[in-house]
C-alpha cells in the first residue's frame, strides 16, 4: 500500500492564514482596509499584501479602491450561501424525512420571500414545490417561523408593505391578524399552516437556531415539514412534528457552527485537515 507522503507543515500554515484572509476579505465586503482585515486575523500588513497578490491575478478578488478589495469574478462560480447552508442541513433533513415519510424544506428569507434551498421527500405524497423557488411568507408555515425570527420593528416594516394576496379561500391576508400570528409563533416556538398557500398543503415549521451577528453574516433559516393531507393536523401530529423539527434544526444548526468555528479558529482547521 502506497504511504501518503508527510504534510509540509510550514507550507499548510501558510496556506491556511492565507485562506483566513481571503475569507475576511470576502467577509468584511469592502468595508474596512487591507490593513485593518490584517490587524484582525493577526497577520502583518506587508505579509497580508503579499499574500493578496495571487488572489488577485487569479481574479478571486478585484480592488474596489485604495487599499480595498471584494469578491471577483473567479468566485461566480463558487456556490451562494444557502445552497451551501442546504448542503451542510441535507443528510438531518433526509434522516428526518424518511422517519416521518413527508417533505422536509429548509428555507430563508430574501426580499421579503422564502427561497426554498433544500428539499428532502421521505415517502407519501410529492409536495409540489422544488429547490430554488420562492414563497410568500406571510401565509406559510417556513415563512411565519422566518417572519416571527425577525426584530420588531423589521416585522412592523413587513407588515405594512402590503397588500397580501389570497392563494386559497383560507389564506389570512390581515395585517393585524398576521401579526397576532407571529406573536403565537414567537411564543410557541413553532408555526402552522393548513391549505392556506395550496389546497391539501399542511406545514409545521420552526426557526434554526444558527448564530447571525457581524462576526458570523448568515442568513436566517427556518425548516418545515410539509404533508399533502385533506384533514386538518391533530394536535398530537403536530407536536410531534415540532418535537422532531426542533432536534433536526438543531443538528443542523450544530453542524453549521462547527463548520464556522473550525473557520475562525485556524488551529483547529489546520489540524483536522492534517490528521
């Protein structure tokens, strides 16, 4: 059997402080200098222009002015956020739609819609959505648990941003009682819907609970389990569901934080990638 050849250490760490700048860069979207990305990731400015060079002959970065610098073209081809974040949620959502043998989503929120950027069907009926359309939030489950994951005053700017159309003769279209919705939302920890998007569409749905700050830019996510039925949920189903829901958000929530952690910590990277 042929031995791996051993790891240049020396040259692993500098291609990983290399790969923690260029992700700061691409975090911090042009806001800050070269120098002050430099400071944060503990790199010295002159090695940090160093290393910024190749990134920029191989148009992974574009300088916007003098001495700041943004994605380039060379990363179009690198997937966007959520279908990464679908990618990492896949293997927790398939576990959990083959138990339940129904459609699981994992959806965010963006222009005031849901974009769907994972499905898993488990079994039963085929729910008619796919992978990269959009919904309306306020009359779906997905959507009122993203909606409820909102600030005050964000809701408040949704709300008035009407009018809400009726898919279905059940569909609320109420600001006011929209708004009551999320409040119920907030307090149960979970959000319902039945045939108010499609006739015979039933959906429970809650928020993943991922880190979302300066530090950590991610969208926010929220899962649903969604069944074509022509009877209304029995409470007991849909705690159940919320049971079940709640622990595959948090798996899912788990692994993205692993991933971020072992990108902010280049100790941790380094090692798990050279073991």
């Amino acid at each position: 059997m042929k031995k791996e050849p051993p790891v240049d250490r020396s040259r692993a760490v500098a291609l990983d402080r290399g790969l923690q700048l260029l992700l700061a860069v691409l975090a911090d979207q042009g806001g800050n200098s070269l120098a002050v990305i430099a400071e944060r990731v503990g790199l010295p400015y002159s090695t940090a222009r160093r290393m910024l060079a190749p990134m920029l002959g191989r148009g992974m970065l574009v300088r916007t002015s003098a001495g700041h610098f943004m994605a380039g073209p060379a990363l179009l081809a690198v997937p966007p956020a959520g279908r990464i974040l679908g990618n990492i949620a896949r293997p927790a959502m398939r576990r959990l739609a083959v138990t339940v043998r129904a459609t699981i989503h994992l959806g965010l929120f963006e222009d005031d819609m849901i974009t769907y950027i994972a499905k898993v069907h488990g079994g039963g009926t085929q729910v008619w959505t796919r992978e990269g359309m959009q919904q309306e939030a306020y009359c779906s489950a997905i959507g009122r648990a993203l909606l409820a994951s909102l600030s005050e005053r964000e809701r408040r700017t949704y709300l008035t941003g009407g009018p809400f159309v009726a898919l279905t003769d059940r569909t609320v279209t109420d600001p006011e009682r929209i708004a009551l919705m999320l409040e119920d939302v907030r307090r149960n920890g979970f959000a319902i819907e039945q045939g108010e998007v499609s006739e015979g569409l039933s959906c429970v749905a809650v928020s993943v609970p991922i880190a979302n700050d300066a530090t950590r830019p991610l969208p926010r996510l929220a899962l649903s389990l969604a069944r074509m039925r022509t009877r209304a949920l029995p409470a007991a189903m849909v705690e159940t569901d919320y049971q079940r829901l709640t622990r595959c958000a948090a798996a899912i929530a788990n692994e993205v934080d692993r991933g971020m952690d072992q990108w902010a910590s280049p100790t941790l990277a380094l090692s798990t990638a050279v073991q």
